[in-house]
C-alpha cells in the first residue's frame, strides 16, 4: 500500500482544488501533531498520572478532568506560535485566547473541544477532540468574541481525533471526509479513508435513552417509532448504540450509518440541549455534510444557526439523511 501521510494529503489538494491556502494547512498539521501528544498523554492512563478530576470547575459548571485541562494545554501551546491564528476557544477557557503579542498573529480562528467525552477517561473508553476553523472578519484587529459569531456554513475547515484502540483524526476542508491513522512508531497520520460517505438508510440509532421522560414528544413519536420494530409503522428492527464520547458515536456513523440525538428536553425550560454549538456541533455537521448526512437542531440547519454566544448549547440531530430528514419533519408538524 502506497503510504499518503496527512502533509502530502494537503499539498496535493493545495495543488488540485487551489483551496488549502499554507496557512490553514499549516494550522491543520499543528492541531495534528497537537492531537499526537494527548494521544500520547492518554495513552499513558494511569502511568502517566494523567487520570481523575483536576479539582476545577469550567465556565459551564462541569467538574474538569485532569485530562480536559492537560489537553487545551497542549492545544493552547501547540498553536500560538505558528503565526497562523488570530485567537482560540475552547470548551474549557470561559473567554477566548488572543495569541499572545510576542508571536505574529494570523488570520484563523480556532475553536476546540480539547477532550470530548470526559465521563470516559477513567474508564478507558474511546475519547477524542473536536476542532473548527474559521476566518477573522475582514478588517479585525483586536480579535473579541463577537469575531467568532459567525455560523457554521463559514467554517474552513473541521475535524476531530479519537483516542480508541487507535488513533484516528477525521477532517474535511470542504471537500470531503478524508481519515488518517496515526502510525504510533512512527508518529505519523497516514491516510486510510478518502472521501468517506455515510450511508443514506440506517437500521441504527444513538440517544441517551435514560432522559426519555424528559423528551418532547416529536422525539419520544420518533425514537417508539424505531423500538416498535418490524411490525411497526418503520416495518424494520433498529438497533440502539451510545458510547457517551460524541466523537466516539459520530465516527462509528460516519463508517456505518446511523443517526445521533441529543435532543433538548422539558427539564430546564428554554435551555436547547447538551451540545455546545461553536467546538461540537458546528464542527460535527459540517462534517456530517461533507459525507452525504444531515445536521438540524431539529427545525434548522444546524450549519445555518446564527451564533449568539461562545459556548451556546443547541440540540443536535445527525448522521443518515433519511433518518434525520424524517426526525425533522416530526418537529415541523
Ligand atoms: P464533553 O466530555 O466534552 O463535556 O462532552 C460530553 C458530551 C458528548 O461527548 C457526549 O455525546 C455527551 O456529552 C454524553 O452525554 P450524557 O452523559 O448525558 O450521555
Ligand atoms: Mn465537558
Ligand atoms: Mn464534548
Ligand atoms: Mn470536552
């Protein structure tokens, strides 16, 4: 097998569509090599005392691991210097990063989720990051949080690593899902995937089904819908999956099919959702897009949501078109 490595993925896209400017390629590769250590860090487990709370709390009121904290770490540092960015933010900072004054600024704004699926790292289940990547507005100088309120159709490039029994990173730049294994003795990404597509139908389906009395009923018709099996109105059996690390689910979907819900629910009255828009589901609908799926809240396209505020939630429906297309109709009728 002729060996691509992530580099010379991106040049020769450069050389082909002309739509990878260095710049951005040269973020890419940053957050790629940023994804190798905590891949390394995770790794390590209990060895490497990385694992248990950090004793801290984030802007969203979430206990942080010692690994969301040593993860933004390695992100913050990997991608200050490079001269590419403007300014990041994260899951776990409660306002953004401007690149500090002694390094050359760039003209990207970077988003992540340094660590999806914290409630995993102790137990060693799969685990990842999650990235987004916007342009500055023309014209910025002092990069604020009114820069980064742009919607997800302006995003130029996403993607996302995850920490499983190997080590994956997922990225599109627009023009389509390509996927890269990191070889471990070489410390190398190295293309395994091009230009995946997420099947259309799917027998499959993600939710957390413990926050069922909590649901709203286009979700609850939808989801007793798929459980009433083959001698329901679906006239086929559904299968039910949920790891708890989006990054986890979405990629088992993205090789699969299937859809994933994290619905908004009657709980807290006016509060759509668990997700955060700007590092998880921007991020995971445009890649969703990108291989052939959909990505609504449930009434809108996720990609065209307008953002108010950095770390807004939203709820999320996405993976195979048909599935989300008819959750979405539920919502609409
Ligand atoms: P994070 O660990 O970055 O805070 O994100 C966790 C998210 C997501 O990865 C996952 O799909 C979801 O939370 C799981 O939620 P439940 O614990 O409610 O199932
Ligand atoms: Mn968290
Ligand atoms: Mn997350
Ligand atoms: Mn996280």
């Amino acid at each position: 097998m002729k060996r691509i490595s992530l580099t010379q993925h991106l040049i020769e896209q450069q050389r082909l569509h002309n739509k990878i400017p260095s710049e951005l390629r040269l973020l890419i590769e940053v957050v790629g090599r940023a994804c190798k250590s905590i891949s390394h860090a995770v790794g390590k487990g209990a060895l490497g005392e990385v694992l248990g709370s950090a004793g801290s709390e984030n802007v969203q009121g979430e206990v942080q691991k010692k690994l969301d904290v040593i993860s933004n770490e390695i992100l913050l540092e990997a991608n200050e210097w490079g001269g590419h960015l403007a300014a990041m933010a994260s899951e776990e900072m409660e306002t953004i990063h401007r690149i500090p004054n002694r390094y050359p600024k760039g003209e990207y704004l970077l988003m992540f989720d340094p660590l999806d699926g914290s409630s995993n790292i102790d137990v060693n289940v799969s685990i990842g990051t999650i990235f987004s990547v916007l342009k500055a507005p023309e014209g910025m100088t002092e990069p604020t949080e009114q820069d980064f309120m742009q919607p997800g159709t302006r995003q130029v490039a996403a993607g996302y690593a995850v920490y499983g029994p190997q080590t994956v990173l997922v990225l599109t730049t627009g023009d389509g899902v390509h996927c890269f294994t990191l070889d471990r003795e070489m410390g190398a990404w190295v293309l395994t995937q091009k230009d995946i597509k997420i099947p259309e139908d799917t027998k499959e389906f993600a939710i957390n089904a413990s926050n069922q009395r909590h649901w709203f009923p286009p979700v609850k018709r939808y989801v007793d819908e798929m459980l009433a099996g083959s001698t329901g109105v679906r006239g086929k059996d559904f299968n039910m999956r949920w790891i708890a690390s989006m990054v986890a689910d979405v990629h088992r979907i993205l090789n699969r099919g299937g859809i994933f819900m994290y619905p908004a629910d009657a709980r807290e009255p006016n509060k759509p959702g668990k997700l955060r828009l700007m590092y998880e589901a921007n991020p995971m609908a445009f890649i969703v897009e990108q291989a052939g799926g959909a990505a609504t809240d449930g009434t809108r396209r996720i990609l065209d949501i307008q953002p108010e505020k950095l770390h807004q939630r939203v709820a999320v429906f996405l993976g195979s078109k048909n599935e989300v297309d008819l959750v979405t109709s539920y919502h609409q009728q």
